[in-house]
C-alpha cells in the first residue's frame, strides 16, 4: 500500500534533522534495506533505508531542509501499485479530499499538534513528477493571529524555525498559497536589518540578546557546542574523577614503529600503537573494561575505545571496536578512515556510540601533558602527551638520554577503584615498554 517515507529519529539528541541529499529519483523502484536518503544530525550522517521493495512517487522535501522528526519526506508506493494512490497521499497532505483510503492515518508534526492536520514541509517537484500540493493547515486552532485577529498559516518548518530565530509569525508575511508563512519567507524575515521579534510570554521575561564585552565578537553557539558542553558539564558534575600520571619511556616503541613502517603501506602512527597497547590492557585488566549505569557496572568483552577528534564541526569520538582482534596496520586504516570522516562530517550515528574508554593526545601540539574529562558513560579517558628527550636512568642504573611521554588516566571512580587503574596503568606501561607484545 501507498505510505509516508517519515523523518526518522536518527539521534537522541534531536527532534529535527537536515536531509542532506536524496540517493534516489522520484520513480526510482528500491529493494528492501536501500539507501535511499542521507540525514544530518548535529554529531553525523545516517543514511535512511526502505523496510520492504517500493517505488519512489514522490520526494516532499528538498535537499537541505530540515525536518521535524515524525513529519513525511516521500510517499512510497508497493511495487506495482497505481500511481493513484500515492496521489492521494499527497492530497491528503494538502488537505483536500483523499481520491482513495490512505494508507495510514496523517502524520502528526508533534504531539502538542495532533489536532491538527498533517502539513508537509515545502515539497519539490522532481523531473517528470507532478509537484506535491503544498499543505494547507485543517482546523488549526493554535495557529497564529496577526492583530487584525486574522488566523496565519505556517508550514510546521517554518513554525519551527521562526520560533528558533525568535521571530513572530504574526508579523511575517506569507508568499505561499493563501499566504501561507513557508520557509522563504523565514529566512527573508530572519536576514532583514530588523526582523520582528518574538513576542515574549506575559508571564516570563523577555530573554537578553547576546552581549559581547568591549571589543569581542560573540559567536552563538552551535547545537553541537552545546551538545558537547552540556555532556562534559554533566561528566564533572556527576562522575568523580581521579587521576593517574606515569611518565613512560617510548625508545622501543618508536623503534617498532619505524620498523614497521618500512615495509607496509599503511603508515602507524604513535598513537595507533597506544591505541593498540591499551586495548590490550584492558583485555589483561577487565576490571577496567566497564562502564557505569544507574542499576549496574556493565562489563565488555571486546575492547572498544573512541578516538577524541577535533573535527571542523567540533569535537567528536568515534569508536573503533573489537580492537583486540585487529592487525596493527588495519587498526591504523580504521582510525584514518574515522578522522577523516569526522571532518567531513560523514560518520554514522552508531560509530559514536560505545565503548568503554577513550584516548586523547595532543602530543602532535607540543603539550606534555595535560588531564581530559571523561566522555559519559564511559570509565576513563588517556591523556597522551608529547615525546620529548629526557634524561632517564636505565637499567644499569646510568644516566643516558631517552624519550618519554608522559599519560594521564583519568577514571570514574564509581565503577574503577584506585588500585584497578593503577594496575591497568602499570599494564599499560609493560605494554610499551616491550610493544613487541602489542602485536601477539
């Protein structure tokens, strides 16, 4: 039967997403588990997959719109099934009469709307398609008045993204039929030199624009800014951290390294060895192979760890799982794939999720050392700091030159004791000392 393509939530940290691109053309037959979409979210791209075989009919949003969560971007026909039916979706959308029974109930834009009826975000005609009647609003009691007391109409895109703009639909005036406020007339309204503002509540105090101190440059924060802020703030607040510093000499593991290099065609860095050698410490300590809920310590069997990333859209973490059992030079592949992904921007939602600690290092800026905070709900966090040449006493018990790098683990002490990261720590420390270990 004809169906709604909806919005899919693809973060929990979302209720809206930009479609980034279609992967396929109105009229397009698909099988099941196709991509036929890429979504945007604040932290990555999730490509969207059909359940079952179908023919695209129609494409409801345009590349680069974003999208409620919930609200329809393509209507889907059964293969074979009349073109008919998905029209009658699409006038459904628009309010009018449906030619045929739908072939589910109209989406709801949110819950505080499900009185009213489904309106599409603004639809684009695809090449040899009819264009999707753009929705009129049914009964819509909530809809704003301008101060004639005359009802305004809105796309739910453009209810959105006026209320994020803090503008007043009511003094926006709509190009769409009707006059129907769409998402044009947002941005036309957003951009002129004084956009109406926002009527505030009577009961609540207009919010203070943004104040720049005498000579700054204020820079609104971005919803992934805030992401990250809000998570770090609640890891300081509610995980009690301690930390552990041990400065490790590293002469044999640059000189693995090197080694290995010569002959591969993958080049391993100094921090895929680390990567590699905590993965196996936490293989060799389980204990600190965990993470902290609410009901429980929940213990891994697998050795995940995320790879802090300063992207271009921020900082992020992807995962790279099941590192134990990973080849050095296809665990160095897996982190550059990973890295570059992130600054474009191209990893999926699942690959940052997981993983029990995290691995950090700033040794490449010169930094010696430095402490980082904990990426919830995971355990720890390694701070990795710069190789530098220090005079260090060898075994002989005599004084020679040698290069060292100094880590700094910090630990949720309400899964992991004291004594188990130190015990980890010390593996750690083994680990690199005699790397040749790393790689059985």
């Amino acid at each position: 039967m004809a169906r709604f393509l909806k919005m899919p939530g693809v973060s929990a940290d979302s209720d809206a997403a930009v479609l980034e691109g279609w992967l396929v053309e109105a009229g397009a037959s698909v099988t099941a588990g196709a991509a036929i979409a890429s979504v945007e979210t604040e932290k990555a791209v999730v490509d969207i997959e059909v359940d079952d075989d179908a023919v695209i009919h129609a494409l409801l949003v345009e590349s680069g719109d974003t999208v409620p969560v919930g609200d329809p971007i393509a209507v889907l026909l059964a293969p074979g099934e009349a073109a008919s039916e998905g029209e009658s979706l699409i006038a459904q959308l628009g309010g009018a009469p449906a030619a045929a029974p739908a072939a589910e109930p109209a989406p709801s834009i949110a819950q505080e709307e499900a009185k009213e009826a489904v309106e599409a975000a603004e639809p684009v005609a695809a090449p040899a398609q009819p264009a999707p009647t753009t929705p009129e609003p049914v009964a819509a009691p909530a809809a704003p008045t301008g101060g004639s007391g005359e009802r305004r109409f809105a796309s739910p895109l453009a209810r959105r993204m006026a209320k994020e703009a803090g503008l007043d639909l009511a003094a926006i005036q709509g190009t769409g039929p009707g006059g129907r406020i769409v998402r044009a007339d947002v941005e036309s309204a957003a951009s002129a030199p004084e956009a109406p503002a926002a009527a505030a509540p009577a009961a609540a105090p207009a919010s203070a624009p943004v104040v720049s101190p005498a000579g700054g440059t204020a820079t609104p924060h971005t919803k992934l800014r805030r992401i990250i802020a809000s998570r770090l703030q609640q890891s300081k607040r509610e995980a009690p951290h301690f930390y552990l510093r041990r400065d490790l000499r590293v002469d044999a593991l640059l000189a693995l390294r090197a080694q290995v290099n010569e002959g591969s065609a993958v080049r391993v860095s100094v921090n895929d060895l680390f990567v590699k050698a905590a993965a196996r410490a936490l293989v060799d300590v389980p204990e600190m192979n965990v993470i902290w809920t609410d009901d429980a310590v929940v213990s891994y069997a697998t050795a995940d760890i995320s790879i802090a990333v300063a992207s271009d859209r921020g900082l992020v973490t992807p995962t790279i799982r099941g590192i134990e059992s990973l080849s050095l030079t296809s665990l160095s592949a897996q982190i550059k794939d990973a890295v570059g992904r992130a600054n474009e921007g191209r990893l999926q939602q699942a690959e940052l999720e997981g993983g029990t600690m995290s691995i950090t290092n700033l040794g490449m800026f010169g930094v010696d050392e430095f402490s980082a905070i904990i990426n919830p709900p995971q355990a720890s966090i390694l701070a990795i700091g710069a190789a530098t040449r220090r005079a260090v006493v060898n075994d002989e018990g005599e004084l020679e030159a040698g290069s060292v790098v100094t880590v700094t683990l910090s630990v949720d002490h309400r899964p992991v004791d004291g004594v188990v990261a130190a015990r980890w720590l010390d593996r750690l420390a083994q680990l690199v000392a005699s790397p040749m270990q790393i790689l059985l």
